[in-house]
C-alpha cells in the first residue's frame, strides 16, 4: 500500500483555508485555524537572538527552514540546523538562541488542548 505525503502548503490550504485573522506585527506570519485549535506562523530571528527560559500550554513543532538554533531545556541542550524539527511538549521550560551567523526562519505548528488557551494565545498576538 502506498503512503501518500502532505506537504505543508497541502496542510495549510486543506485545514486552514479562509481562516486567516491576522498578521504580527513582527516579521511572523500567523495563520489561525479555530476548528482545529491550531496556530501556523513563520517567525525570522536575526542572528545572535535570545529568547528568554518560557514554557507554553501548547506543543509547538519547529521546523527550521534556515540558521541554526540552539534549545536550551532544563537538563539538555539540541542545536538544530536547515531541515531540521524539533517537538516542545507543553509545559517544558526551553530558551532558544540563534547560533548562525544568518537569520533563522522558523516554521512552527502549535497545536493547542483547550479552545481557552487557544483564545488567549489568540487575543494575545491581536494586541
């Protein structure tokens, strides 16, 4: 039996067509799919960027299209390069650091539990 693969764009398009709310006003796309209780953005990070030890309801897939990252969780570093995912379960404590010399773009899915941390995720990025 043959698998058939779902390429991003088919995802998006399949699950998220007409659902887009809005736009960051950082350089991040977000598209909203309030059906699914899912959230799609594409994020760019300049080199030498910093975000700060957080944690978040949500699990979030990164797929990290260019650069090089590094997550610093409480008991173990991954440095992820172009290509690469990683998988943040919800509530693990992580920072991340782009550690190559060119911006970092990052796909991410964050797929929520409940439709009210869906909501204030989304009334959040409206501000």
């Amino acid at each position: 039996m043959m698998q058939s693969q779902l390429k991003l764009s088919d995802f998006i398009s399949s699950q998220i067509s007409n659902t887009i709310i809005g736009i960051c006003d950082r350089p991040a796309s977000l598209i909203f799919s309030n059906e699914n209780l899912t959230v799609i953005a594409l994020l760019d990070f300049m080199p030498g960027t910093i975000i700060e030890k957080h944690s978040h309801e949500e699990l979030c897939i990164t797929f990290l299209q260019t650069g090089k990252l590094k997550f610093s969780f409480e008991r173990c570093e991954v440095i992820i390069s172009q290509g690469e995912i990683i998988i943040i379960l919800p509530h693990a404590s992580h920072s991340l650091e782009v550690i190559s010399d060119t911006p970092a773009r990052i796909g991410e899915i964050k797929i929520f539990k409940t439709k009210e941390s869906f909501d204030a995720f989304k009334e959040k990025t409206d501000n």
